[in-house]
C-alpha cells in the first residue's frame, strides 16, 4: 500500500506575511563610522536588531492573534531537513509564517543515522509535534556540494563532515552519471542525489517508519533553486515492494 501524500503549499495570510519583510532590509544597514578606529564598519547586528523592532511592531498591529497563538504552543504540519545557507530561509522561500515549520538546517543538509541532532529532531517532530510531512530540502550553488566535488582540503571538522556527500560523489563517478557534464550539471545532480539519500535515511528512522504506516506522515524531497527562488520537487516515491521491505528491515516494536 502506498502511505505517502502529497506535499500541500502552504497558506500564507493574504495580507500578512511576515517573511516579506527579509527582502527589505533596514536603512539602518549601511555603513557608519567607528568612533574608535574611524574606520568605515556596517554595524549589521545592530541593524538586525532594529528590523526586528519593526517587525514586532508590525506583526503586534497587524496580526496579534497569531502572536498569540505562537506564545500558547506550536503545531506545524511539516518538518524541515535543509541547508545552513544564508539564501535558504524555510519560511520565506515558501511563504509560511512564524509556527508553520519545525527546523532542522546543517551544511549541505547532511542526513545520517548516527548523527544526534538531526535524529534528535526527526524524533520530536515525529512523536510530540505530530507533524504531517518530512522534507528533505537540497539547493543549488550549495558550497558544501561544491567542497565536496573537489579534492582540496576544507579544513577543521568540514572534511569529516562533508565524506557522505563525497561517498556520493564516488557512487556517480563510478557509474558515469557525471560523466560529460559541466561542473554546473555534475553539482546539480549531487546535490539531488544527496536529498534522495537523505530521504531515505529518513524513511528508514523506525519513528518515521511507525508515523508513515499509522498515519500516512509523508516524505519528500526537495531542491531550491537559488537564482529563480522555485522548489522543484525530487522523484522519490516507493514502490509496493520497495516498501515491503522497508517495513520488514527497520519497523521495531
């Protein structure tokens, strides 16, 4: 039996969406002088804090039923497995508001089994928030696929971190999937292939395993394209068998 479900838009207030607001940055952003060094500095911290006085203030006179409902609890629909890139905001890219999406954001969206964190929040968005729908989100110009396609070191904790995504890379070296491609398309492919391999580490986590076959939790893969700021939305569905076997491999309890 197929237990997935399509990935419904989120609605947006027809008048009061918040996100907006990150696309009109505060004035306040440019440049001032420092008293102490007299060199020309951009206090952007500061002018961080300033917006968000104006979006407090915009969200208290415009919409305070949703500030209080936010004070009272969350109840998201859907989980969130994306990347750290600053040009990747959830809740702008799609037009959600303060409560819509529960996070989880890591350099290139990096899913494993053993890692804690990531795990920690599938298994309290899955068992206490009850949410809907798991996605998986990859993105183009993403600078740890990048990393990952070359063969320099990065440094620090980075090169142990990225070695799934350069696993991957091997996979489609070694099958020719990137064979003739320009870096631009070989980037692409590994960032889709990564969002697929996340999604199934997902499928396979025995909460999401219990949630997917009681209550039809659905989950899905994603890539966001930066330059047009459109999600396209990854093939990644199960066949019957493919299923069965999911089941019978991780199912516990």
């Amino acid at each position: 039996m197929d237990t997935s479900i399509s990935l419904q838009p989120l609605s947006p207030h027809p008048k009061h969406n918040y996100s907006l607001l990150l696309f009109h940055p505060n004035p306040s952003l440019s440049s001032t002088k420092n008293p102490t060094t007299n060199k020309s500095t951009t206090d952007a911290f500061h002018a961080l804090l300033a917006q968000n006085k104006t979006f407090a203030k915009k969200a208290q006179s415009e919409n305070a039923d949703l500030l209080a409902k936010c004070a009272k609890g969350q109840s998201p629909s859907t989980l969130w497995l994306g990347c750290s890139d600053s040009r990747c905001p959830e809740t702008t890219l799609l037009a959600a508001q303060p409560g819509d999406v529960f996070v989880h954001r890591n350099i290139a969206n990096i899913i494993t089994s053993h890692d804690m964190s990531s795990q920690s929040v599938i298994y309290y968005a899955i068992n206490y928030l009850k949410v809907q729908h798991v996605v998986v989100a990859g993105h183009t110009s993403c600078g740890g696929v990048a990393a990952a396609l070359g063969n320099n070191v990065v440094g620090g904790t980075m090169d142990a971190w990225l070695m799934p995504v350069r696993e991957l890379r091997s996979q489609l070296l070694e099958s020719g999937v990137l064979e003739g491609l320009g870096d631009k398309e070989k980037a692409l492919k590994l960032v889709e292939a990564n969002v697929k391999r996340g999604v199934d580490v997902v499928r396979r986590n025995p909460e999401v395993v219990k949630a997917m076959e009681e209550r039809g939790v659905g989950v899905h893969g994603v890539v966001y394209d930066v330059g047009s700021g459109e999600l396209k939305e990854l093939e990644t569905g199960e066949e019957e068998e493919g299923m069965r076997k999911r089941l019978e491999n991780f199912k516990v309890g």
